[in-house]
C-alpha cells in the first residue's frame, strides 16, 4: 500500500446551475520518503488538490489514504506550507513557531518546546530575527517562518503550495535548497504545488502534471533520474536535463493549446441592438 493514495478523487464548487467541477478522478500514489511534484496551469486545481490531501477540505467522490487510514480533516502529521505565509502579524517569529509547537507537543517540558522552537528558526536561518514581528520581515524571510513553523512540526507528510512563487529569484533559489537539504537530512515524504517546471525538475524525484479544469485531472507522470544532490546551474549542462524539460512542457503546451482550442469553438449569438438616436438640443450658459 501506497504512503499517500488518492482513489477517483472529485471536488466541485457551487451549487445547481453555477456548479464547476474543479477536480475529476484524481488518482495517484506517493511512496514514503519521496518527494513529487504536481505543475499545471493558473486556477487548474493545485491548491484545491493541496486542500484535499491537507484534510482542509472532504472530496465529493472518491477517498483519500495515508498511511492506511482515510483523511478525515486536518492533522499535525499532515503539514501545510502555503503561499501567503499565513502568519499572525501580532506575533513575532518565535511566537509564530511555537504557537504550532505547542499544540503538536502538548506533553513535552517547557524547556524542551523552547528548544524546538530555537533549532528549527535557526534551521531557516532566522536567530538574528527570532523577536520580530511579520511586518519587520521581508517576504523571503517571512516563507522562512513558515517553513519553520511546518517543520516544527514534525510532519511525516510536507504539502508545499506553490511557496517560493511570490519570491524574486534569488530568494527562490535560496530557499529551494534550504528545502531541499532538509528534506534530504530528514527524509520527510513531500508534495510540491509549482508552475514552474524548472523547480519540479530541481526538487522532485517525479513531475505530474495538472490538466487544465474544470474537471481537471492528473497527467502522465515524468520520472526524474538525474543524481542529487542536484546543482541548478549544472542542470543546465545535461543532456538528460533538456530531453525531460522539453518532454513536460510540450505536455503543458499541447493540453494549453486543447483547451484554447475547445473554448474556441462556443459560439455566442449577440443581441440584436439597434443604434439610439438622440436629437441634440442647445442649452445656453451664462
């Protein structure tokens, strides 16, 4: 049995006339200690399909396993780093971390919930700003903060929803590896919400793409047998590295191209509007 398994998984939204069905018969299985990634277009589902997995959100068909047991709601096991931080802006970095803390590690000493806290914001590498609040933080290192908030956690499942897409490049490639070596060290089962192919490539040990919804539903599967650790400019150089980039965005762009294609051929018949002709009239100003 698969660590994580999705079984003819849908989700809609809305209700009668306006229901759209963002997810249809999602299957796909995730073994332990692996790291994959799902890319695909703006508003195809990834954060729905993120939702799902998290136990944030119940699917209207189909079930979804980990570790043996279906997902009934949220759970600390299941660990979520979102786009937006999600931060309260009240606390401060420390405050923020071991506000999860806490809740995870109810029966452990002050002193060692203290300790967490401290090892996994200076994992991210934010001792120097362990007392400052989110609006004192740049949007790199407020990421930073929710990655160590998640880790903090000691998930057994990582859920990264599209994390590093807000960030500039430099800060996104930082991040990429400090991700990367932690998973590396610690081994932690991970799912990557991306649109960028190049990143997936980087980081997962497989790429699946998300078909273009409504009704979307999961592409082939791209394995990704290129050796880690895995250095972003080296990429570059491998033959292997450009046979598989081209492969999965030639997928993106032929599905892109099918759904243009559909939308195309609906036919809208305009109203038959007639022009209105006012007669002017003068109007004196004194």
């Amino acid at each position: 049995m698969a660590y994580l398994e999705l079984k003819n998984v849908s989700k809609s939204y809305g209700e009668g006339k306006n229901k759209t069905k963002v997810l249809s018969d999602i299957n796909l299985e995730i073994e332990e200690g692996e790291f994959v990634a799902i890319v695909g277009f703006t508003g195809s589902g990834k954060t729905t399909l993120v939702n799902l997995i998290a136990g944030l959100i119940k699917p209207d068909e189909g079930d979804i396993i980990f570790k043996g047991n279906p997902v009934e709601g949220p759970a600390h096991e299941r660990g979520v780093i979102f786009q937006n931080y999600s931060l309260l802006p009240w606390l401060n970095v420390y405050n923020n971390v071991s506000m999860a803390v806490n809740e995870v590690f109810k029966k452990s000493s002050k002193e060692e919930k203290d300790q967490r806290v401290k090892n996994y914001v200076n994992m991210v590498n934010l001792s120097p700003a362990i007392h400052k609040k989110p609006q004192e933080l740049s949007g790199g290192m407020r990421q930073r903060v929710a990655v160590s908030r998640a880790l903090a956690m000691n998930p057994e499942l990582l859920l990264m929803d599209e994390p590093l897409s807000a960030l500039d490049a430099l800060t996104r490639g930082n991040l990429q590896e400090e991700i990367l070596k932690i998973w590396s060290h610690h081994k932690r089962t991970a799912l990557l919400i991306t649109n960028d192919v190049d990143e997936g490539i980087l980081m997962a040990d497989r790429i699946i793409p998300l078909n273009p919804g409504p009704n979307a539903t999961l592409g082939p599967q791209f394995k990704i047998n290129i050796e880690r650790p895995r250095d972003k400019t080296e990429l570059n150089k491998l033959p292997e590295y450009k046979t598989l980039r081209n492969s999965i965005i030639e997928y993106l762009m032929d599905i892109g191209n099918q759904r243009s294609s559909k939308q195309s051929e609906h036919t809208y018949e305009l109203p038959d509007l007639q022009p209105v002709i006012k007669t002017g009239f003068s109007r004196r100003i004194f």
